[in-house]
C-alpha cells in the first residue's frame, strides 16, 4: 500500500511554518510532500494578487496528481491548510487528516494581551506581521475561505486527529472543540498546554507535536 503526507501551509505563510514537521516525519521513514499555496512566500504584494480561489486550487493540483500515483493520500494541513484539508476531504483517496491550530474561531485576545503586556518581542513582531504585512484584501480573501471551508468539516469520515495549543494566540482553542464535535467520534483531539500558533517553532513542545502526528499517521498502517 503507497501512502503520501501531504503537509499545507497556512494564510501567509510559507513551507518555513512546516518545515520542522516535514523533515520529523521524514526522519522516522514516512513519505511525505508540502505544497506552497499560490501567492504564498513572496510578500504582501505579491499575496495580494491571488484569491481565496487560487490557493484551494493550489491544492487541488497537487492532491490529483497524488491521487493517481498512490494509494492513500493524508492530507495534514497546519493553520488555514486544516480548513482547506476539510475541504478535500471527500475525495477519492483521501485517508487520514491532520488538523493543526486551524482557526474557526479567531484571536485569544487574552494571550494577546499577555504577550503585549509582558513586551514578548518575537510575538509582538508577529502581531506586526499579521496587521502590515500582510494586505486587507488577503484578509477579507482569508474570511471567504473560512466561510467556504468550515460547513465541510460536517462531511469528514476520515480518521482525523485535531491539535491545538491553549496558548494559540490566532487560531482561539474552541476551534479545536468545534471541530471534534462536528466530525464525531472518528477524530481524535489533542491539546497542548502553552504553545501558541506556530507551534513548530516551540523548541521541546513541537517534538511531543510531531512525534503525536507520527504515531497517529501510523496507526493501522501495515507499510509506509
């Protein structure tokens, strides 16, 4: 049996945001494949002149031309790559699905204030980021595709495993709640204590991370 992980980036982002989870599971002998949504990793500009739109079909490309080459694809989407993973979810192919801070609901302003409060440089540049760097027609793009992807959530049968940070300070922890009540009881939910968005970037906590995504990839599998 030939299965591929495929890993999706989330809203302006890049491959950067995945990369540690990539060579983790590479490491331990899993297949695996990221995708750069379109637009993606060029700057606010550049981001600015796709849509909603070009960064599904982004995917899509990429899971058809897995679809016809193996046979099982999982589909482990971080951030807004979890709401585009719902929405392919039904394809023919498509096995287990990795949810990771994928928003539903968004900001913790209360772990937004912390870090303000408490002068977190690294966080307080990220805040920076998400209000310049990034332009409000992306943003409004990003509404249209949380509006389009989370009803999908409904149609997941898929095995799926939900991660989520309490401390996530974009994607709010009852995203992660909303999520395993919607798909039922072939999904399983996992929270982290602490952490927050970008978890790979977590020294020590993204280990634990990886190495619960591994094992849950592995989980009834005969081969790799």
């Amino acid at each position: 049996m030939e299965t591929i992980n495929l890993i999706i980036h989330g809203f302006a982002g890049s491959t950067d945001e995945i990369v540690y989870l990539e060579q983790s599971l590479r490491e331990r002998g899993l297949n695996t494949r990221t995708v750069t949504l379109a637009g993606h990793g060029n700057g606010k500009k550049v981001l600015r002149k796709s849509t909603y739109i070009d960064w599904i079909s982004s995917v899509e490309e990429v899971v058809v031309e897995l679809t016809k080459t193996y046979t099982h694809v999982n589909l482990i989407g971080f951030s807004m790559g979890g709401l585009i993973s719902a929405y392919f979810s039904t394809l023919p192919g498509i096995n287990k699905i990795v949810f990771i801070n994928t928003p539903v609901y968004l900001w913790n302003f209360k772990v937004i204030l912390y870090d303000i409060f408490h002068r977190d440089p690294e966080k307080i540049a990220y805040y920076k980021y998400s209000i310049f760097g990034v332009s409000i027609k992306s943003d409004i793009d990003f509404l249209k595709i949380l509006k389009k992807c989370k009803p999908k959530f409904k149609d997941v049968q898929n095995d799926a495993l939900i991660v989520q940070c309490k401390g996530d300070e974009t994607s709010h922890y009852r995203s992660a709640a909303y999520i395993k009540e919607t798909i039922g009881d072939n999904s399983e939910l996992r929270y982290y204590d602490g952490g927050y968005h970008q978890v790979f970037k977590v020294a020590g906590l993204r280990d634990e991370v990886c190495g619960n995504i591994y094992e849950f990839l592995l989980k009834g599998e005969t081969t790799c």
